[in-house]
C-alpha cells in the first residue's frame, strides 16, 4: 500500500502478504483495502488492521457511500456489506465474478463483472440488468445514476442513461480496465498496453 501526501508516496505496512485488488475511503482517516481469500484492512488514520467478514472469496473492488455504507465484491458474485460495526453477506444471485462497483447514492449502486453482468442495488435487493453484452466487464463510474460509464474486454464502453444500456464505440479491441471522470464530458478509461482513451462528451 502507498500513501501519497501531495509530495511524494511512501510505503505502508499493510499487515497482510495477501494480494490487494481494490481501495477506497471517505476521508483520510477512514479507507478499505481489498483483496485474496478475504482479505479487508481498515485505515484508521494511523494504521491498517484486519476487519473479518469477508468470506473465503477473493474480493476485487470496494466502494461506499458513507463510512457505515461500504459494498466489498468479487469471485463468484460474492458480496459483502458493512453498516459502520461489522460486514455482513448479501445476496447477488449470479455466481459471475464481479470486478467493478460504483453507485450515485446508497440506494442506487451498479456492480458489473463477467460476461456481460450488470447488477443495481435498489437500497433493499440486487437484480440483474440487461447489458445486451457478453464482454467480461470490469469497471463502473458514473456522474450520477443517469449517467453510469462501464468499460471490459474486446474495447466494449457501455453508457446508461437511466433507462437502458447503450454501446459506445471505443475503437479498440483491447481489454479496458478501469473507467473515471469528473463529469459526463471528461471521463477517461485505461486498459492493455498502456492505452489511455478519453471521452468529451460526443
């Protein structure tokens, strides 16, 4: 784990050898990081510690809309939710990995994985979405729940307006793995072989 402090990064103890694949926090004091057979640790401001409550699955993202609103996901369409005091399990009802969570409001979450899986969370259950896609696809970010970008293999960008998922064209074939902005005419997704793509907003 790095921390960067507007200088430079410096090394973390993670308290942990497992692999991390995700991270996320809402403020300085208060980060989740994610990973192998698990593994969740807790950034109190001083130190990572171990949290239990993530199963034996490997977890691969985390994001939260508060501090005691946090979804941690991954292998076998496992997810986990934590309410500030401890994690519990939810039901996803797909056995597909899941690789990319982001959602506008606790009661409005997107997670997507393999082939083609898109899931919303509603504030009470997950149910499937249809993305009209087989692409494994990795990553999920939005401006606000009307404007939700999810990138994955083969270049496949999928758009959601509120209603229905659209394909945009990337104009690669490569594997995306991660999608960001910071409105719905600024965003950027990066993937294989360094490639880097931007979209303005047409």
């Amino acid at each position: 784990i790095l921390h960067y402090d507007g200088n430079g990064s410096t090394t973390m103890n993670s308290g942990t050898t497992s692999t991390l694949y995700g991270v996320w926090g809402s403020s300085g004091s208060d980060a989740f990081a994610v990973g192998y057979n698990g593994t969740i640790r807790h950034y109190d401001g001083n130190s990572w510690s171990a949290m239990s409550g993530g199963g034996g699955w490997t977890l691969i993202a985390v994001w939260g809309s508060s501090a005691s609103d946090v979804f941690v996901l991954g292998q076998s369409g496992a997810i986990y939710h934590y309410d500030g005091s401890s994690w519990s399990s939810m039901s996803s009802g797909t056995s597909e990995a899941l690789y990319g969570v982001w959602g506008s409001s606790s009661n409005a979450v997107c997670a997507v994985g393999s082939d083609g899986t898109i899931l919303h969370y509603d504030g009470s259950s997950w149910s499937p979405m249809n993305s009209s896609t087989t692409s494994h696809l990795q990553s999920v970010w939005g401006t606000t729940g009307s404007d939700v970008f999810v990138v994955g293999s083969g270049g496949t960008i999928l758009h959601y307006d509120g209603i229905n998922w659209s394909t945009m064209t990337s104009g690669m074939s490569i594997y995306l793995y991660g999608v960001w902005g910071s409105s719905g005419s600024d965003v950027f997704s990066v993937g294989w072989w360094g490639d880097i793509l931007h979209y303005n907003g047409s």
